[in-house]
C-alpha cells in the first residue's frame, strides 16, 4: 500500500483513506491513528466510522470523512477486512475489490518479519479461511509473490486504469 501511495503521490485523483485501529503506532508499520477500545465503540456508536471490523484481537475502521473524496469524484483507496467488503459496496456506486495476495509460504515469511505476531498466531491467521466474495464490486487480483517494486508497479498500473474511468 505504502508503495502504491508513494506511486502516485501527486495526483490529486487519488486519496489513501488513513484507518483508526486499536494498536498503538509502531516504526515499520502502517502510519494510523491509534485509539483504545473504548474510544473506538464511541466512534461507532457516534457515527464517525463508516466502516468498522474486527480482526486479530483488534477493531480497524475507516473514519466517514475519509471517503468525502468519493463525491469529488476521487479514487479512495481503503484498506479493509474481506469480511467488510458487503457494507462498502454500500458506500459507492463503483467499489474495486484489490486482492493483493500471495502463496501461504511467502505470506508466512512476510508476516514473521513484521515481527507483530508469534509463530502460533500466523499459523493460526493463515489457516483462518477468509472467503472473498463480493455482490457487486469487481474483483482484481494481484498475486504479490514478487518484489515490492514489481507488485507496486501492479497495483499502480490498476489504480490508474481506474482513475481513468467514471467512479
């Protein structure tokens, strides 16, 4: 994602919607805005989230003003849970589902060198199944089995294809 931002930082097209989660910021990770549970089910039961999940012993959600860009016409990209995908379709008229993936192998390698999690809790989140199915939403898949830089080039190459048509 970082790449893919960094891939087209400029173009006003676009906007990299921030996600509030409740995991304290940490060097390496994803830049968000951080919060504990209980400021997180205020901000649901406010309304500020238009998006919100669990998943991994954390609450992840997707503040409504970060979508404002999808009424100018902008491409929002929001990373979500595959569980989410139902409630955005409900968001916009047009939603792309980006599945960025890769083979178990490659995904257990990455998650052990994030360090945020032990070896019995990736074995246990990639034996998880977690269907991706969408109602209406069309689906791209990215197979990220290759450097950083060739995926991003991917994802850059798709995101601006999209910018290109009506949203």
């Amino acid at each position: 994602m970082e790449a893919g931002r960094a891939g087209l930082a400029g173009d006003a097209r676009f906007r990299f919607a921030r996600r509030l989660i409740t995991r304290p910021a940490m060097a390496g990770a994803e830049d968000h805005d951080s919060c504990d549970e209980a400021a997180f089910r205020t901000a649901e039961a406010q309304g500020e989230l238009a998006l919100s999940w669990r998943a991994h012993g954390l609450s992840y959600g997707i503040p409504a003003t970060e979508l404002s860009g999808i009424a100018m016409g902008a491409v929002v990209i929001v990373n979500i849970s595959r569980r989410a995908i139902a409630a955005a379709e409900e968001l916009a008229e047009r939603v792309v589902v980006l599945n960025i993936t890769a083979p178990v192998p490659v995904l257990a390698q990455r998650l052990a060198a994030r360090g945020r999690e032990s070896e019995a809790e990736i074995a246990a989140r990639l034996a998880r199944e977690a269907p991706l199915t969408a109602e209406r939403a069309e689906v791209v898949t990215i197979m990220n089995d290759r450097s950083v830089a060739e995926a991003a080039e991917e994802l850059v190459t798709v995101l601006r294809g999209l910018g290109r048509s009506p949203v």
